[in-house]
C-alpha cells in the first residue's frame, strides 16, 4: 500500500477489502485471508487522493470520495474497474454513505460545510445540507 491510507471496507463475507490510498491515487485490493494486495484500483483525475469508501448493499459497487478531486468514483468489484466518475459533489468530500435502499449516496464535505446527497441513478447531487464547520465523516443506520 502506498503512503496514507484514509479509508477501509470489508465485502460481507469479509474476504475482501478496499483500502484507500490518499498518496497512491488508487484503492488498494486486499485479500483478507492471506493478509495480502490482490489488486489496486486506479483512480485518476486532477487533485484526487482516494479518502472514504462504501459499498453498495449487495457488494456489487463499491464508492471513493476523491477528497482533493471534489468527485466520487464509482468502482466494480468484479472487474474492479471505475465505471464512471460523479463529478463536483463538493469541497473536499471524504466521509461517505449509501442509503439503505442504493438510490442515494452522502458526501461529507469538510471544506464546504455540508453533505452532498447524489442522486445515483441520474449520477449528481440532487442536494446540500448544511453541516456545521468541517464535517468529515458521515453513516448510516442499517435498515430494520
């Protein structure tokens, strides 16, 4: 792993996890049994080092904040791949979430104040809450 890793999550099995690294511009593939890389996942635009990750409920899509970058890459597991990169989500966006129901995803965005609510079928933000001074990290509830 590079230099600065800022963010990790384990797939539901836990045999798999996604670290993200600030330094490398890349999320970093673990095998969790062996303790060992087994990919990296590149992430490439202007200003982005890779800080909050999330995964989609079923473990099909895997989500990184850009920080730096101001967007969010939408990443495949199977392929690990970036199918598309959410663009402009705020100022520094770091900690982030998925709603239960998969439609949303939450920035935290420290440097704006406030929360980015993206719309992830039309693939932007559809809303800002704000959020106080510096919001870094953001979760949410498991569903009942």
């Amino acid at each position: 792993m590079d230099a600065r890793p800022r963010g990790i999550v384990f797939t539901r099995d836990g045999k798999r996890a996604f670290v993200s690294c600030e330094q490398g511009a890349a999320v970093d593939v673990i095998d969790a049994a062996r303790k060992v890389r087994s990919g990296r996942i590149a992430i490439s635009g202007q200003g982005v080092k890779p800080m909050g990750l999330a995964l989609s409920a079923d473990g099909r899509t895997l989500f990184a904040s850009t920080g730096r970058g101001g967007s969010v890459a939408v990443i495949d597991t199977a392929s690990l791949r970036v199918e598309r990169v959410i663009p402009a989500v705020g100022a520094r966006p770091w900690g982030i979430a998925v709603s239960n129901d998969g439609t949303r995803l939450y920035t935290a965005n420290g440097n704006s104040d406030d929360v980015s609510i993206v719309d992830l079928q039309a693939g932007r933000v559809v809303a800002k809450v704000r959020a106080g001074n510096l919001p870094w990290g953001i979760a949410v509830s498991p569903q009942r």
